[in-house]
C-alpha cells in the first residue's frame, strides 16, 4: 500500500491543479489583467484538456509500460505547471492549462488502472479509496493553501510548487514502482468496441449523471446556503470545508466498504443514499435549516464513498481495456459537469433561491442508480453465459 500512498500524492498535485484556480480567481485575474470570466475559462480549459486529451492519448499510448507513462504524465504535468506560472499572453495560458489537464488526466487514468496491479483483490476498494481521498484532501488542503501562498507570494507560487512537487514524487515512484504491463494491446479505433458492452457503457452513463446531479449542487452550493436555507455569506466557505473533511472520511470508508462488500453492493447503497438525502434536503430547508445541512454532509459522504465504488466496479468488469475504460470515464464525468451546471443555471433563472436544486440533482442520481442496476444485470447475465460455456 505505501506505492498507492505515492500515487495518491501525485493525484493530489493533479486534483489541486484543477481546483485551486478557482480559490484564486481575483488575484489571477488582476495580475493576468484579464476578466474574472477570462480567468474562469482557464477552468475550462483545463476540463477539456482532462476529459478530450485524456482518452485519446490513453489510447494511442495502449502499448506502453504503465509505470513509465505514469511518469512521463507526471512529468508532463510538472512541466506544463512551470509554464504556467511563468505566464504570457492569455492565449498561451489557455493553451498550457490544456496540456496541464491532459497530463494530469493521463497520470490519474494510469494511477487508478495501476493500483489493481499493485495491490492484492482483497485491497483493491481501500486503494481506490485512497486515490480518492487525495482528491477530497485537495479541497481540504489545497485549495486553502493555494489561496494563502497566491495572497503571500502571487499566483504563481501555488503553479511553482505543483511543478516541483510533481517532480520530486516522480523519484519514489521511479525507484519503488515495478514495472508495470499495459492492456493487451489493440487497433486505436478497435479499443472503442468495447463501449458496446451494457455492463461497461453502463458504468458510464452512470458517471455522467451522478456528475451532472454533483455539480447541479457544488455550483449553485452558495446560493442554497444562502438563500434556501437563509445562512450568512460566510457559510458556504465553511460549509464547503465541511464537505471536503466529510469527503476524506467518505473516500476511506468506501474503500474499506467496497472490500468488505462489493463493490456492487456499495455503489448502490451510496447511490440510494444520495437520491434519499438530496429528496429530502429541500422539504426540511424553511422548517429545519440544520436538518438540510445534515442532510448535505450526508449527501457529500455518499458521494464520495460511491466514485471509488464505481471505479473498482469498472475495473472488475472491463479488466483487460481498464485504462481505456477509465479515460473514457474521466471524460463523460467532465461532461456531465458541464450539463448539470449549464442545468442548474437554467433553474436558477426560474427560482433564484436554489430551493429546488436538490431535486434537479436527485433526479439525475435517479437515472444514475437506474444505469447502474442495467450494468449489474448485463454483467451478471454475461458471467453466467461465460461460466455455462466453460462447463459445456
């Protein structure tokens, strides 16, 4: 587990590169002199990089060593961090988060398809699990101290340190990583066929809608917090902190759970859990504004808790294309980010309070849990006709 530990360090560089432009908006804008909405496409930037660049590269790099693509990534990622910070015109910098995303997307594909290599099947949920909790421990951690060093020291500093803390992690992971085989090896356009496959599209789609039903939330979290339940301005930084704590625990425990269960059995759960708590958040919002809180940590718990669930369930069910797979993942979860943020965008315009947001969000959860009993069934039709054959 001390390999996945390393791993999980250099996911938390990558979670944090994405996250933290948005803790230091102002100062990069102003010291940029670009507009806040210029300083925010960097964020998109960096999405289209992840969920465009990720799988193609994947795919045309299928027949290399996994260890020493990890690297190449981490490399990549360090070094596209330390131009960054370097700066230029706006145009340079648009292009350079684009490569930071496609790198950090490569490393984390790799990482996540790694660790079943790496660690024994009964292990396998804890260390998804802690892939996971690097990214929950960037909103804890990373963030905050990026907007510290940005305010101390400039923008810049928060890119300098991802840059040299991306390299100085490649040194373990070169000297204790072994090497590590890639999937068996396909035709570029072969490698999507597989899509075809229920039990795997299915994982997919699902992604796509509890991302969409997640962002419905963390985008217009402010305005919930403010407004549905009529909180000060200052609540939803805090209430935000307390997401990425309840976060780091959900990610632990759904690891451990996923071991213990399956990781079937936790991913329905927590999807269950999440429609349950987002259905019932806006009912308790005029009675019980605390209520609607625990409800919140609750739905951020299952959240968390069910990511490492899916992509052990991913794993398990697409072993030998689990890289691609998991590219591909990466790629529908940034869409369906944007679809359920351009959403709730639309219902903000139709009630500004965000009262009803929950239920949006629950919604897309629902199809999601109905995605994810489909992919069950095929899975477990297709294991049964596999296993009559080899008997027959």
């Amino acid at each position: 587990m001390n390999k996945v530990y390393l791993i999980a360090v250099g996911a938390f560089f990558a979670a944090t590169a994405e996250l933290v432009i948005s803790g230091i908006l102002n100062l990069l804008a102003a010291s940029a002199g670009i507009s806040i909405s210029q300083a925010g496409m960097l964020v998109t930037a960096y999405s289209i990089g992840f969920a465009v660049g990720t799988p193609i590269l994947i795919a045309l790099t299928s027949r290399m060593n996994r260890k020493r693509l990890m690297l190449y990534s981490l490399l990549a990622f360090s070094l596209s961090s330390l131009a960054f910070a370097l700066g230029g015109s706006y145009a340079f910098l648009m292009s350079i988060r684009v490569l930071v995303g496609a790198s950090a997307g490569v490393f984390c594909v790799i990482a996540l398809g790694s660790v079943a290599k790496l660690v024994k099947a009964n292990q396998l949920g804890n260390a998804m699990g802690t892939i996971a909790l690097a990214f929950s421990f960037s909103m804890v951690a990373g963030v905050p101290l990026g907007a510290v060093m940005s305010k101390l020291w400039g923008w810049e500093s928060i890119f300098y340190a991802l840059a040299i803390g991306g390299l100085l992690v490649m040194i373990p992971l070169h000297r204790s990583l072994p090497n590590i085989e890639a999937d068996e090896p396909e035709p570029f356009l072969q490698q999507f066929s597989v899509l075809k496959n229920v039990s795997v599209a299915g994982p997919l789609l699902l992604s796509m809608l509890l991302g969409a039903g997640n962002s419905v939330m963390l985008t217009y979290i402010a305005p919930f917090v403010e407004r549905a339940l009529r909180l000060s301005s200052d609540a939803p930084s805090v209430v935000l902190l307390a997401l990425g704590v309840v976060g780091i625990v959900g990610s632990k425990l759904g690891g451990i759970g996923i071991d213990r269960y399956g990781s079937e059995r936790v991913m329905i759960t927590g999807l269950a859990t999440t429609f349950i708590s987002l259905l019932a958040m806006p009912l308790f919002a005029d009675i019980s504004p605390a209520i609607s809180l625990a409800l919140l940590g609750i739905w951020g718990f299952s959240i968390f808790s069910t990511v490492p669930a899916i992509n052990a369930y991913i794993v398990r069910t697409a072993p030998s294309s689990v890289n691609f797979i998991l590219s591909v993942n990466t790629s529908v979860t940034h869409l369906g980010l944007a679809i359920g943020a351009s959403a709730g965008g639309w219902l903000m315009q139709w009630n500004d309070r965000a009262l009803y947001h929950p239920w949006l969000a629950s919604l897309f959860v629902l199809l999601a849990l109905a995605a994810a009993a489909l992919s069950i069934q095929s899975h477990r039709v297709r294991v049964r006709l596999v296993q009559h054959r080899s008997t027959n």
